[in-house]
C-alpha cells in the first residue's frame, strides 16, 4: 500500500497558510479587512407603516 506524499504536503501546507492568515486577523494586521460596517439614515418621510398603505 503506498501513500501520496504530495496530498500530504499540500494539506499541511495549507493548513500552516490557513493558521498563519488566522493568527495575523486575530492580532489585528488584518483589522478592517474583514469587517464591514453599515452605515445608515433614516429619515422620517422614507418611513411607511401600516395606516399610510390602506
């Protein structure tokens, strides 16, 4: 029975890549990369409810 190295080393080098890239975002080097804020305004004539559709 032989083995495929060559599976063997492209899972652990993804998995070192795939850590590496999770240690960088979770001590910040990434910080907005992966976050996204949404910024909005509502104003009051944009509001519709129910009484305004009958």
């Amino acid at each position: 029975m032989e083995r495929s190295r060559a599976i063997s080393v492209a899972i652990l080098g993804f998995t070192i890549f795939a850590g590496g890239a999770l240690l960088l975002e979770n001590t910040g080097l990434f910080a907005g990369a992966f976050r996204t804020e949404i910024l909005a305004r509502v104003d009051e004539g944009d509001v519709v409810s129910a009484a305004d559709v009958q």
